[in-house]
C-alpha cells in the first residue's frame, strides 16, 4: 500500500464524520436539536456522525448552512494544511453519487486567503439544491468549461452555456441543474464576505 492511500479512520470520510460530531458537539446541541435546525433526520444525523454514512451534497450543505462555514471550508477542516502549490493528483475530490454530483477542491481554503476555487461536474440530468447560503453574502462567479447548467438564484433562473459566467452574492437558496445531453463541467469561485 502506498503511504498517500488512505483506509480506516484516517479516511477523508471518517474525518468529516468526527468533525461533524464535534461541531455539534461545540455548541452543545442535541441530535434532535441540530435536526430541528437543520432538517436532516435526527437518525442520518447520527449515522453521519458515526461514519456509517456518507453526506449527500444537499445534507452537507444543510450541515454547513447551520454551523455557518461554507462546504469547502468545512472540508478543509478535515483535510492537512493546504499547500500553496496544489498538484492535481493532490486537489481534494468528493462524490456525490445520489446526486451525479463531482467536486474538486482545486485551490482549498487556506488561512489568511478569502477565495477558494472548485471544479464542479453535474451528470446530464443531475440537480442539486442548497436550502441557504452557508454563508451569507458569500460571493460566486461561476464560470462554464463545459456543457450547459441552469442555476437559481433570488428566484431567477439562469442558462449559462459554455464560456458563460455568473456572479453573485448568495443570500439564500441555490438551485443548480444539467439539463444535458451531456455532463456540464464549471469552474466556481467563492469569497468569504
């Protein structure tokens, strides 16, 4: 075994499920509480806590609406510092398979720096939805490599094709959706407020 490969509890996975469990944990709420604020099920709650189970995109992004932090962010709280220079095979990687949704932390949350940037691929078809902005006021530009996307925002929805790019600051839900033929590949950039 390589010494980069990861199993057990050093696993990205069960990092996150421990530094959910300590967020929670932080603020002294009880499963039924962080439900109640969240909206995810006080059992997948526990279950996410306890490793059995992977977040999808949507209850991660419940997750970092309630603890206030964005995905990235929370993200790179389980990961090593981040280096200044980030080789591709190195660029942290989560799959959301009940969503066809892929994200690739290309330029990780660091100290000091305010912008993050991810590579985002949605399969044909595929859509996910944030309930909230985990930050509010978080600033987006959302760039299209690839392919097509429909993104909502403040109740408007925008068609953003190949070249294309969106900007905002995100206050409330999100709704992002390929509506194919094929998979839409973009580059999303995050400023914290």
């Amino acid at each position: 075994m390589r010494e980069s490969e990861e199993v057990g509890p050093t696993s990205v996975d069960a990092r996150l499920a421990a530094r959910l469990g300590e967020l929670r944990t932080e603020r002294d709420w009880s499963l039924d509480e962080l439900s109640r604020r969240s909206g995810v099920s006080r059992s997948t709650l526990s279950r996410l806590e306890r490793g059995e189970l992977s977040p999808t995109a949507a209850q991660l992004g419940r997750l970092c609406t309630v603890y206030g932090r964005t995905m990235s962010r929370l993200l790179s709280e389980v990961e090593a510092e981040p280096p200044q220079l980030v080789p591709t095979e190195r660029q942290p990687v989560w799959r959301d398979e009940a969503s066809g949704f892929l994200r690739r932390s290309v330029s990780p949350p660091h100290a000091g720096l305010r912008a993050e940037i991810i590579e985002g691929t949605l399969d044909a078809g595929a859509a996910i939805a944030y309930d909230d902005a985990p930050v509010p006021g978080l600033e987006q530009h959302i760039w299209v490599l690839h392919g097509t996307v429909e993104i909502t925002v403040e109740n408007t929805v925008h068609t953003l094709r190949q070249g294309d790019c969106l900007r905002f600051r995100l206050r409330g839900p999100s709704h992002f959706h390929c509506p194919g033929p094929n998979p839409v590949r973009y580059a999303l950039m995050i400023v914290l407020p």
